[in-house]
C-alpha cells in the first residue's frame, strides 16, 4: 500500500460545485436588469422608417 493518505474526490467534486453554484448566484444578483428601452426603440425606429417609405412610394 502507498503512504500517501487516500484522498476522495467525491468530496473536492462537492465542494467545488457548491463554490460554483456560489459564484453563479452571485453574478446573477449582481447583474443589473436589462432596460426595455432599447427593443422599444427598434421598434419606433422600424415603424418610422416604414411610415416614410410608405408615404414616399404613395406620392
């Protein structure tokens, strides 16, 4: 037999996942909330731009 104790990796696996689980709830929180403001901007954009297009092709 070897002289080195005999180390399970089961538990480094768990306690690495529990540090990782850890780290991802805190970048989630961390994370501020996107703003709609650029989606609803596209899309006042794309109806003003099909709105002159429209009146320009109808003159």
């Amino acid at each position: 037999m070897s002289d080195q104790p005999h180390i399970d990796p089961a538990g480094n696996t768990q306690a690495f996942r529990a540090f990782a689980n850890a780290r991802e709830q805190e970048s989630a929180a961390a994370k501020p909330k996107k703003s709609p403001l650029l989606p609803i901007l596209a899309v006042v954009l794309a109806v003003v731009i099909i709105g002159v297009a429209a009146f320009l092709l109808l003159q």
